[in-house]
C-alpha cells in the first residue's frame, strides 16, 4: 500500500496519443499521481475539471499531474478533449498498475 508522500513505484503506461510514459520521465519533478475509476462519470469529471482548474498553480510548483485509470487510450482522447484537461491521463487497461 503506497503511503502520502511515499515514492510511488517505477511504472510505464500509455498515454492518451498511446506514446508509452514512464514516472521515471518526470525524475527531478514533483508528480500528483491520481487514480479514477472511469472517464466520463460525475464524480472522475468533477475531479479532473478541479485538478485543471488548478493545473496553472501545480506547474508553478513545478509539479506534473497524472490521471490513471483503466479506461482505452480513446476514452481518455475523448475525455480530456471534452473537458479540456492540460495534463496527462494513462490507460492501465490491463491493470498493471491501478
């Protein structure tokens, strides 16, 4: 079980253009590493839109976010154009890692 403030362990996933992202990719940089169960849905949406919303403080905090769930790489192109998110979601389809 990951603890808060704990270094989450290394993982590759895809992301929603299905270019392979590794969390070792942002070494040097804080990363906000979030989990959700669905695209699409009132509660995943709400925090995604909160986390944009937000996105301009986390990048003067040089921090990256990152959005997994198991939703397809064409979910997530769907999702994030839709409520315009500046930041990467993954596809753990296979749930490697979610």
């Amino acid at each position: 079980m990951l603890e808060v403030g704990k270094k989450a362990p290394s993982f590759t996933a895809l992301d929603s253009t299905g270019k392979k992202v590794s969390l070792t990719d942002f070494k040097g940089k804080k990363v906000v590493l979030y989990f959700y169960p669905k695209d699409m849905t009132s509660g995943c949406t709400q925090e995604a839109c909160d986390f944009r919303d937000s996105h301009p403080d986390f990048k003067k905090l040089n921090a990256v976010i990152l959005g997994v769930s198991i939703d397809s790489i064409q979910s997530h192109q769907k999702f994030s154009s839709k409520y315009e998110l500046p930041f990467t979601l993954l596809s753990d389809e296979k749930k490697r890692n979610c």
